[in-house]
C-alpha cells in the first residue's frame, strides 16, 4: 500500500490522540480541582469528574461549596464541548475513511462489468449477477448517494455520479472493464454507452431501452446489445402461448451458456467457407455440437449440407476442452492458409 494510502489512517490517529489528549487534561485538572477545593480523597474527586463531564446525574458525592459548584458547571460546559467536538471530527473522518477504501478497492480492478444505475430492475440485475460471478468483478455507478450505499451495505463495490460523465467511469476504471450495462432512462443510457466506447471501444455494452425510440438511440450510440423489457416479454410470452417447450428450451440454453458450455465462434477463415458441415465434421474431429448458425442476423438450422460462408457465426455446445479443440482448428487452419 502507498504512502498516499496511509495518510488518512495517520490523520484519524492524531485525532483521536488529540480528543483523549483534551479529554486527559480535563480529567486531571477536574480531579485536582475537587482535592484542592473541596479537600475530598482522590476516588471521590475523580468519580466526581466523570459523572459531571458525562452529565450521568448521579448524586454528588458531597455537598458542594460555591467554587464547587463552580468547578462542576466548568467541567459540565466542557466535557459537552469536547465531546460534540469529537462526534463533529471523528464522523467526517471515519466517512473519509471509508470512501478511502472503497476507492482503494477500485485502484486494481480489471475484466469487471460495469453496472449503471440501481434502481429496482439494477438491483434485480445486481443479484443475479452475484449468484454467476464474484462481487468484487462488477461496479455499481448511480448518482443518488442512497442508492450507492444501498449498493455498498449488500456488499457491491460502488461509485457515485452521473454514469455519463467521463470522470465517473474513469473512476470505474472503464478502460479495463469488460461490459458495460446501462439500466436508467434511455437518453443517459444511450449517452452512457457513447462515452464508454469513447474511452473503451473494445467494451461490451448492453442499454436496457423504455421505447422503441429508446432502442434506436441506444444502438446508435454504439450499443452491441438492447434489451427492451417490453418487446422481450411480449416475445417470451408469445413462445410460451405457441411453444412452451421451445421457451423451456431456451431457458435450458441460457443456463449451458452461463456454465460456459455455449460458445458462439465466428468463421473468418476463408478454407472454412465453401464447406459443407458434412465435410467439416466439428462433432467427430472435437466432440463439440453446433447447435445454430447465424447469418447475416438470422439464425439458420444446421443441417449436414449446409455450406458454411464467412462472416457465418457457428453456436456450439462442449465442454471446455471440446471448444477449446474447435477454436484451435480454425486458428490453425487460418495459421496455415497464411503460412
């Protein structure tokens, strides 16, 4: 840890010095005070002090003389003053302290998704991600403070202010982040997304739109993805009227995609293309499936004639050695064309 990291811990204990400090020498002055006016032992005159600067309103111990009185009213005021004072310094610092870590946590952080906005669907989100993925692999960013610290007490690492300004995702390291998921209203989705390419264009970004409208926008703001909870429901509930097991389906793919048994690979090798999934023979050669072919935005059923072309993104199914055995064909095989 830096130097620069440090300070704050070394300031928070000169503070808490000094508030003992004060606290010490009212103590001492106090109890010497009651010794010297009152002529009472050592015991009386200290507990004497603590009950007085604590105002815990227990009975004096003896009775008191005017300057007794006095001395009491003086350590009334001031172990108030001292102890309002302490509350005034410490809470800022201990705050500090905190902010402090949170951005610490930050300073390292790579391959994270970033999450944008926290409302009740970014909160939703948030926890599935969680059950799939280690907390500390994504960011919260939301402008309302509340949010950010409901984000933080579930244990989310999270940075607060307009997810649109370059600062604020500078902060969250979007340079090295992985995705990035947009999840407000769909101008600051849309400008979220533009800003995010601007400093990462390799990021994967995702917009959730509200409208049609929303939709475009966001895909013109550079949106690899947008999920329109409307269009996708309306979708879903349509599958389920006309095929419910198409939909079961579907969910069952989405679950052998989230253990990484589904991978999409694309053909940019120009041997591949021309080829018929017959003579290809990916099943027997790795033991991976493919399950769909997607062509030009639409999803093709892979039949053994088939001719495969390029550009042609192949949805295969495997376990990480399989896929691991397919990719290597095809980079070797392009490897070879260009040797």
């Amino acid at each position: 840890m830096s130097a620069g990291s440090d300070q704050p811990s070394s300031e928070f204990k000169t503070l808490l010095s000094r508030i003992a400090s004060a606290l010490l020498i009212v103590i001492t002055a106090g109890t010497i005070g009651y010794v010297t006016v009152e002529g009472w032992g050592f015991l009386d005159a200290f507990y004497m002090v603590i009950i007085t600067i604590t105002t815990t309103g227990y009975g004096e111990v003896n009775p008191l003389s005017t300057p007794g009185r006095i001395l009491s009213m003086v350590l009334m005021v001031t172990g108030i003053g001292i102890f309002f004072y302490g509350l005034n310094e410490i809470i800022p610092a201990l705050v500090g302290r905190r902010l402090e870590r949170w951005k610490r946590m930050l300073e390292n952080i790579e391959n994270h998704y970033l999450l944008c906005g926290f409302g009740d669907m970014g909160q939703e989100i948030a926890g599935e991600l969680s059950e799939r993925t280690d907390r500390s692999r994504f960011v919260v960013i939301d402008p309302d403070q509340s949010e950010v610290s409901l984000a933080r007490e579930k244990g989310y690492l999270a940075v607060q202010g307009e997810p649109s300004n370059e600062e604020t995702l500078t902060e969250a390291r979007v340079e090295h982040a992985k995705a990035i998921l947009a999840v407000m209203e769909d101008s600051e989705n849309a400008f979220t997304i533009m800003v995010a390419k601007d400093l990462n264009p390799d990021i994967y970004a995702v917009g959730v739109a509200q409208s049609v409208t929303g939709t475009k926008n966001i895909k013109r703001a550079g949106a690899d993805y947008v999920l329109s909870p409307y269009v996708d429901t309306a979708k879903k509930a349509s599958m389920l009227l006309r095929n419910p097991i198409a939909a079961d389906l579907s969910e069952i793919v989405s679950e052998i995609a989230e253990v990484g048994m589904l991978q999409k690979v694309p053909i940019k090798d120009s041997n591949i293309s021309g080829q018929s999934l017959k003579d290809l023979d990916i099943r027997a050669r790795t033991g991976s499936v493919i399950i769909a072919i997607e062509r030009e935005g639409e999803i093709i059923r892979p039949t053994p004639e088939l001719t495969l072309q390029i550009e042609d993104d192949l949805y295969m199914i495997g376990d990480e050695g399989e896929l691991k055995a397919a990719r290597k064909i095809l980079v070797r095989e392009e490897s070879e064309e260009v040797n």
